[in-house]
C-alpha cells in the first residue's frame, strides 16, 4: 500500500494492533471480491470484523475470506446472535470445533434475544475464552427493555471478570435501541455510568451513524473504540477522528 502524505499535523493513532481506537466493522455477507476491495483500501484502518447475525453459518466464501482478513491482520469475529442460537440448541462444542477450524479467532456472545439466564452467559464467556478472543456484547436489541446505566456496568464488569476482552455497548446496526433513543440519540445517562465503573479502553459502543461517531469523538476523545461501521464508513470515520472532516476540525487545536 502507497503511504499517505504526512504533511499535516494531525492527533497519533496507534498503530495496529491496537488497543485504543479500534474501529469494528459489520460485515453483512461481502462477495470476496469486495472483501479484498475493502482491505487494500482499509485493512490498515480495520481493528475487528464481524460478520454480523448468523450469515457466518451460510456464506460458503466464509473461510476464503477469513483467509483474506488474515493475510490483513484483520481477526473476524462471529456474531453474537449465532452464538446464542449454539448456546439455546446445546452445540457449543461443534460451533468451536467448526469456528477454529476455518481459522476464527473472535467471537460475540451476547443475549439480545433475552433467552440465556446471567449465568449461562458468563459460562459460555468462560468457556469460549479458553479458544477464542470474546467480546461480550450488553444492552437489549429490543428497546422495551431498557436498561439502567448501574445494570449494564455491572454486567460489563462480570463479563469482564469471567473473560471477555471486549465489552459492546449495544446500539445496533439501526443506531436505535441500548445506547441510544429511536431517534438516535446518546443515552449520556449510559454512557456516564458506565464509564464510572468499565475502564473505556475495555469498552466497544457501537456507532453505527455519523452524529453518534461524532459524540463519541467529541466526547471521549478521537481514540474512542467504536463498533458496527459499516464497511463503506471505514474512511469517513477516520475523517473524523482525525479532525480532517467539519464535525470534528478544530483549527489550531495542539490535539
């Protein structure tokens, strides 16, 4: 890859692999084609994929394009709906036998469906933490379950405990449930609390749409981790959190 033109005094990224300032991508199913398209142009950008849902379980190009995200240093991680399905239907040990064995290195559990008990979630953190990295996921995808911000850091913080490395804030592809109001506004609240608990460089908000990139860079500053980018917003997203984009420029800023 070409190196960019450095001339322009912008804020430090750190270099990958990062621990700060991940951008996590939905990967909704991408033809190989634009699996490789997207990684010679971002891969450098691109901290963690998911492949979001289930669609890990029914896309045949699944383990070619692990292959590719690798050569990338892109780990792919599967969905946390996936996961729940597994854990409901009893078949943890062949989902792990069939993730490493197509070379996944990630996964999400997470209990948006509000079908595992708390103790069977963090069982199944410490059960695939043994194989896998785990991020677990927090927050309802149904907004008539709303959580308290006291609720959701003490889930975090058992999730933490039992072995996940990554907390996600939950705010869905729509941007309208768990972290935010259906007008896709930041439930500060949330945020506040718990941040008063979870250290934020364990944690991933999912940030679907550009206002709420914007908050989260404003607010907690351009190495914020950030999740559920879609694919085509790897770019503009580090627009913003390298001030080169009018929501985020501060001119004269020292950073």
């Amino acid at each position: 890859m070409t190196e960019g033109p450095t001339f322009l005094d912008l804020p430090a990224r750190m270099s990958k692999p990062r621990v700060r300032g991940i951008t996590h991508v939905l990967d909704k199913g991408l033809p190989l084609a634009a699996t490789e398209g997207l990684l010679e142009q971002v891969g450098h950008l691109i901290d963690i994929v998911k492949v979001g849902w289930g669609i890990g379980y029914v896309d045949p190009l699944l383990p070619r394009r692990i292959v590719a995200y690798a050569r990338a240093g892109v780990p792919v991680c599967l969905g946390g709906t996936l996961t729940e399905i597994v854990a409901q239907q009893d078949q943890v040990g062949p989902f792990r036998d069939w993730a490493l064995s197509i070379g996944v290195t990630h996964v999400e559990v997470s209990n948006g469906l509000q079908a595992l008990s708390d103790d069977r979630k963090l069982g199944l953190i410490k059960e695939l933490s043994a194989d896998f990295v785990v991020l677990a996921e927090t927050g309802s995808k149904d907004g008539n379950h709303p959580t308290t911000p006291e609720e959701w850091a003490e889930e975090m913080t058992r999730d933490l405990d039992a072995g996940a490395q990554f907390v996600v804030a939950e705010g869905r592809e729509s941007g309208t449930v768990g972290l935010y109001s259906s007008d896709q506004a930041v439930h500060e609240e949330i945020v506040t609390g718990i941040l008063a608990v979870v250290p934020q460089e364990r944690i991933i908000f999912e940030a679907p749409v550009k206002a709420q990139q914007t908050w989260f860079i404003e607010t907690l500053g351009h190495e914020v981790n950030l999740g559920n980018i879609e694919p085509s917003s790897v770019l503009p997203l580090e627009t913003l959190r390298l001030g080169l984009r009018a929501d985020t420029a501060m001119p004269g800023s020292p950073w």
